[in-house]
C-alpha cells in the first residue's frame, strides 16, 4: 500500500477501505507521510466526499491514534457535552455546574479558541489561580469528590486529529462534513464519556451555515457515537448572531455566573436549561429531557447552580470569590462604544465578524502561539431584533492595547441597523431564519432542533 495510489483512488471519487485510511492516519501521525501527500488526500476527501463506512474508518482510526480514557473509576453515568464552535459560546461553564449539581459527573476536556471562535479553556483562564491542566489522578479524584473537573485536551487524546486539524486550517478543508465529523467524533470517543451531547451550531458564526448541512451532521454525528456504542444526543442551535451578549474570556465568565444566577440573557439561559436537560436524561437522573430541563432550571433558582460553580473553580485552585466579586477578574484600560446612526431595529449581528472583532481586541488568537488578553472582548448591549435610537450605544469594545481596540472596534462597528416600520419588531430579523419558523414552534426559540437517542 502507499500513499499516492490512496490519493489518486481518492481524487477519481473511489471508496477507501478502513485498511487504507488506517494507512493514511498512521503514517501521517508518526510523520512517514508528509505534509503535501496529506493535504492532497484532505483536499481529494473534502471534493469527492467520505461517505458512512469511510467516516466511521477513519474516526476509529483517529479515535486510536492516541490513548483512549479509562473514566471508570468515576462513579455513575458521565455525560460529556461538545460544540461545534461559535461566538460567545459560555455554556460549558453554565451546563456542566447545573448537571453535577443535579447528581450527573462531568468529566470534560474542552479546547482553546482559535480564529474567531472562543475556547472554554481561555476562558477559565481569565479566573486567577486556576488550572486547566490536571494529572489523570487528581481529575478523577476531583469529579468524584465536586462531581465536576474541565481541563484542556491533553497531547495524548487523538494527536492525529491534532496534526489533520491543523493541515486542515491552513489548506482550505474545514468545511466537510465528514472530516468534521471524524475531528469532532475521535476526540469525543477517546475521551472516554458514557454518553455524549452534541451543540451543533448552525448560521454564519458556524462551520455548518444551513439547518439542512448541521442536521446532517447532528445526525452524522449521533450514527458514528451510537456504532461505537455510546448514545450520542445531537440539538441544532443558533449561531446567527453572538450567544448571549458577551464575547471575550472574563466577560464571558462573568455572563456564565449571571446565567447561573437566573439573570442571564434568554437565548445562553434557554441553551445551557436545554443542554443539561439532555445530559441529566442520558446520565439517568431524568425520565426525559423536558424533566431534566426542569431540574436544572431548579438547580438555577435555588442556587445550587453557581454554588457547585464556586466549589469546582476552589477545587481547580481558582479563587471562587469572583462568584461575589467581578472585579477580581482582569478588567480592560480602554473601552470604546460602537452607536447606531439612525433609529431602527437591529437586523442582524453577524456572529463571524463580532467573533473576528473579538480576536482583533486581543481576546482570541490568530495562530496557536499567539497570547490572548484575558480582559478584551465585546459586550452587546443590543442583539437582532430590539428596537434602538441613533446615538444610543450597540455595543461596547474592550481591550488593554489602543491599537487593538481601534482595530476592533472598525471590525464590530460595520453593524446593521435597519430602519423598518415601528411595528415591525421581529424576534429574528435575519431573512435567512425565516426557513426555521416551523422549527421554533416547536422548540424554545435558541434550539432549532433536538435529536435523542
Ligand atoms: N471542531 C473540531 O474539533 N473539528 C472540526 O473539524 C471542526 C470543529
């Protein structure tokens, strides 16, 4: 077997065997393919496509390409939770403290942003003392004893995924559904949950712009997990605009504490009560998602929520007086309001550029060795749909570096506020959305679509 004729069966749109995209995934793991044989595969799958046996090859593939974590000494169901990536995503920090307050262990690996999408692992960051890394032991101990421990995804899990991911940013072959699906799913499965749920993102914040394309893969998705035997959950959420209202590390922080409170914004509230809901149901503590919806709501208003918050930050070594005090996270030296220049509606927030205008204030990186500004970021005063006057403020841009903030704020400032008729004032001005009505009778108006097992 070599690498050319792979390529080649490849590029004229023929099915590889599950021996040959081991061949491929080894190699190019230990370094025996190289980088131009690689990217010309990624490019020959992105165009031809994989199709089901293919994908599933080669996540198991990926899936083994690194060690695969024993969680079993973990009692009780362990339910993890994954997004497929967008812009003011807090939910792990909302949804993993409400599912171990209501009895289900979370023992997750979350990734770091990259471009203009943020990582659960920056953002804990933001908070002093705390520590993403954890030995095996220590996180073990930790989810037995908090019921909760996040960390970052260590070198070990799926390197290969590690190694395509990063060919794959610079060669144009992201956006395929099955090479997605294999990144997401290897990881996932050598991560070693019982149980997995999966937040697709769906708009132009996402991978997946269509219902239709993150419907396949939800689907994609919930087939690879359950043919590896671990029931897999798949819900189709709005990635149009920002979630919630703030972008950026301590900002979000900060929102995930308000949302843990009862006082967050709708849409992070009705996602993280949704995401938990699932969990609790797959982890066993909830007949069906709509009670386990409702046991986290509670687990929100009677404050177990953010008390089992302030118990895993202390366990994590991070200070969990930030829970009473906001100003002991890092706090930008310079801030800049971006204002409506007419009266209107706002109809749409393009959830990409205020992703990308987050990453220029310093809050995200663009290549993986770049720092990050734990205090830049934007905050949203207003989202699609409300009514504003010319003057009054959108949003506000922070960030410790002027040039970054100016930068930042040229990239959030192209805004679009429509002057429509005073009575017209949509939930979702954004023409594209109005395919999802019939979808948001049935389901709060943030998840588009759920698919349990
Ligand atoms: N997230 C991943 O981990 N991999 C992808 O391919 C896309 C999003």
């Amino acid at each position: 077997m070599n690498m050319y004729d792979i390529i080649e069966k490849k590029r004229d749109g023929g099915i590889l065997s599950d021996e040959e995209i081991q061949f491929f995934v080894n190699g190019y793991t230990d370094g025996s393919i190289p980088d131009y044989q690689a990217a010309a595969f990624l490019m020959a799958a992105y165009i031809r496509g994989l199709d089901k046996d293919e994908i599933y090859s080669l996540t198991k593939a990926m899936k083994f390409s690194g060690d695969v974590v024993d969680l079993s000494s973990i009692k009780g169901i362990k339910v993890d939770k994954h997004s497929t990536g967008g812009v003011g995503d807090k939910t792990t920090m909302v949804v993993g403290p409400l599912t171990a307050a209501c009895g289900v262990p979370v023992a997750k690996m979350s990734g770091r942003g990259l471009g203009f999408t943020g990582g659960t692992v920056d953002k804990l960051e933001s908070i002093r003392g705390f520590k993403t890394s954890l030995e095996p032991y220590e996180f073990i101990k930790q989810v037995n004893e908090t019921g909760i421990a996040v960390v970052g995804q260590t070198a070990h899990v799926a390197p290969a995924d590690k190694k395509i991911y990063a060919l794959r940013d610079v060669t144009a072959t992201v956006g395929n559904l099955g090479l997605i699906t294999s990144s997401i799913m290897s990881k996932k499965l050598a991560a070693g949950s019982d149980a997995i749920v999966l937040d697709v993102k769906c708009g132009n914040g996402a991978f997946m712009e269509t219902l239709e394309d993150a419907r396949a893969l939800g689907e994609l998705m919930c087939h690879i997990g359950k043919g590896d035997g671990v029931p897999t959950a798949a819900v189709i959420t709005d990635m149009s605009q920002p979630l919630g209202r703030a972008v950026g590390n301590s900002l979000e922080v900060i929102e995930a504490m308000e949302t843990l409170k009862g006082r967050g914004p709708e849409d992070i509230q009705e996602l993280s009560l949704t995401l938990s809901g699932i969990m609790l149901y797959m982890g066993g503590k909830a007949a069906d998602p709509a009670v386990g919806y409702e046991m986290a709501r509670n687990a929100m208003l009677s404050g177990a929520g953010i008390e089992k918050f302030m118990e895993f930050v202390k366990a994590q070594g991070g200070d969990p007086d930030i829970a009473d005090d906001y100003s002991l996270l890092p706090k930008a030296a310079h801030s800049v309001e971006i204002k409506a220049e007419k009266d209107g509606f706002v109809a749409k927030i393009e959830a990409r550029r205020i992703g990308l205008a987050s990453q220029h204030s310093g809050a995200g990186r663009a290549t993986k060795e770049d720092s990050i500004d734990l205090a830049a970021g934007i905050y949203l005063e207003k989202k699609v749909g409300d009514a504003v006057k010319c003057g009054e403020t959108l949003a506000a841009v922070y960030a410790n570096d002027e040039t970054k903030l100016s930068n930042a704020a040229a990239e959030a400032a192209k805004w679009k506020v429509a002057a429509l008729p005073a009575w017209f004032c949509p939930r979702r001005a954004d023409p594209q959305a109005e395919c999802y009505v019939g979808l948001l009778q049935q389901f709060p108006v943030h998840v588009w679509l759920v698919v349990v097992p």
